[in-house]
C-alpha cells in the first residue's frame, strides 16, 4: 500500500526506536532493532512499528481504500455460497488504521488473503476466483488492476528476500525460488485479543522469479516445539508452506533450478 501510494520506495525508512503510543495503546516491535529501518527491513523484520509508520504516510482514507480496492473488506463471490463476510471497524480512526497496518482490528477470509497476495504477485492484477477450469483469456477478461506493475515487481523482491534473510527462511525450498511472509497474529478470545495464544500464517509464492502458485498455511494455537521455543509463525506456519511446495512442487510442473541457489550463496558470501 504504501509503495503503491508513491509517498514511499524500497530506499525510504521508517524510525522504529521507540513505541508508538496513541491513546491507550502502545505498539512496539516483537524482536525490535530499536533503529531506523528501510522499507525492506520493516518488511524482513516484521516492524509493527514500522509498518505503523507505513500506514500513516498513506492516511486513514487511503488505508481503507487500498484493502477495498484488494477486495479484503468485501464479501467474497465464488461459486459456492458459503463465504463469510469480513469484518472492520465501524468508523476508522487514526488508531484503527495504524493497528490494521500489522493486522489488528479487522478480519478477513484465508481465500481473501491469498486472492490479494495473488494479484501483488501477478503484475497488479485482481481476479475473482473459481473452483472450475478457466483458460488465460477468460481471467484476462474479468481482472482488474489494483496496483501498480512496479509495485508488483517491489513485493516479490520483498518476498523473496524475506525468505532469504528474513523471518520467512524456514519456508526455502532449494531450486524453488519461494518467497513468502509472515504472520503472528494474537487470537481473539471471548472478544479481546489474547497475549499468550496464537493465530499463525504464512503466504508464500513460487517460483519467484515468474510466480505461478500462492501457498497459504494456517496454524490455530501452535505451542512451542521444545521448551524455550518460540511459536511464531517463521518457525511453523513457514515449515508447513515449505513442505507443501516440497512435495507438490514437481507434480504440478515446476521445474527446480538449483542456478539461482548457487548465484544467491555467492552473493551471500561476498557480502
């Protein structure tokens, strides 16, 4: 959204030493650098802080606008009824928007989140989606641009990296060029949102490079794997994408090119 607004690039930063305190709430990063970070580093490192920040340049309105124009505040339409309605606050405040830039305050459908991350990887591209066979053209007739080709080109350098560097490396899949993000949710309980359980999930989308396929995992409570563990959702809803693309990757004809595993490693180490 906020690369698409034009107000920010892949070389802005955002100032995420300390907590942003508005009203009641403070929002403060989950491992914070306690820095200014780049607009790739808000997104590798899952700044609430910084995606805040993000939100406010972009204003109240403009947020509200983007999740309609991705279809996220919409009810759904497929062939099947059953779609449920997502929710938003009634009126949106400045409070409203900054908590909804990190995921709070709204919800929406898991079909929903993988249909607009789709169109941030396709070219900009919003399709309606379908449970039955439809050809190249038939999609091209129904699309509707949403963002911006250069923003487009921006999220899957920025997915990709994420799974390079960022919290997504458990979802690397070699020969694969997986990209994906994360997302560490506290689940709503009786109403409120719960500091000690968990709704996890990773996006992820392959091969990177040319994007055919969106991966979505969800996990409802995860609990640490070992004693002292974290639970987020690098280190279990990422694993699960990655098995999933692991062993469906071949049988839906993607070709692995272990070229690109090899060119990154030498970039790695040179750096």
């Amino acid at each position: 959204m906020a690369l698409d607004s034009g107000k920010v690039s892949l070389n802005s930063t955002f100032d995420a030493r300390r907590p942003i305190t508005i009203g009641r709430r403070t929002i403060r990063d989950f491992h914070g650098k306690g820095r200014v970070l780049t607009v790739p580093e808000v997104f590798i490192y899952s700044s609430n802080i910084g995606s805040a920040r993000e939100a406010d340049v972009v204003g109240i309105e403009g947020h509200r606008e983007f999740l309609h124009r991705l279809g996220l505040l919409e009810r759904l339409q497929t062939e099947l009824p059953e779609v449920a309605k997502p929710t938003e606050p009634k009126v949106w405040k400045k409070v409203h928007s900054i908590t909804a830039a990190f995921g709070h305050g709204f919800s929406t459908t898991p079909l929903q989140t993988a249909v607009g991350c789709a169109a941030l990887m396709n070219g900009g591209f919003l399709l309606n989606p379908t449970f039955l066979p439809r050809t190249i053209e038939e999609a091209s007739q129904v699309a509707t641009r949403v963002v911006a080709e250069k923003t487009s080109e921006d999220m899957r350098y920025l997915y990709r990296l994420n799974a390079e560097k960022g919290s997504g490396k458990k979802a690397e899949v070699p020969g694969y060029r997986v990209g994906g993000k994360t997302g560490t949710a506290e689940k709503v309980v009786n109403g409120r949102y719960s500091s000690n359980v968990r709704f996890n999930a990773f996006v992820a989308s392959f091969p990177m490079d040319d994007p055919q396929y969106i991966v979505l995992s969800i996990i409802d409570e995860p609990k640490p794997e070992k004693p002292g563990m974290g639970a987020t959702a690098g280190s279990n809803a990422a694993p699960i994408a990655a098995n999933i693309i692991r062993r469906s990757a071949s049988m839906l004809g993607v070709k692995p090119d272990f070229r690109q595993d090899v060119a990154s490693e030498l970039v790695a180490n040179i750096d």
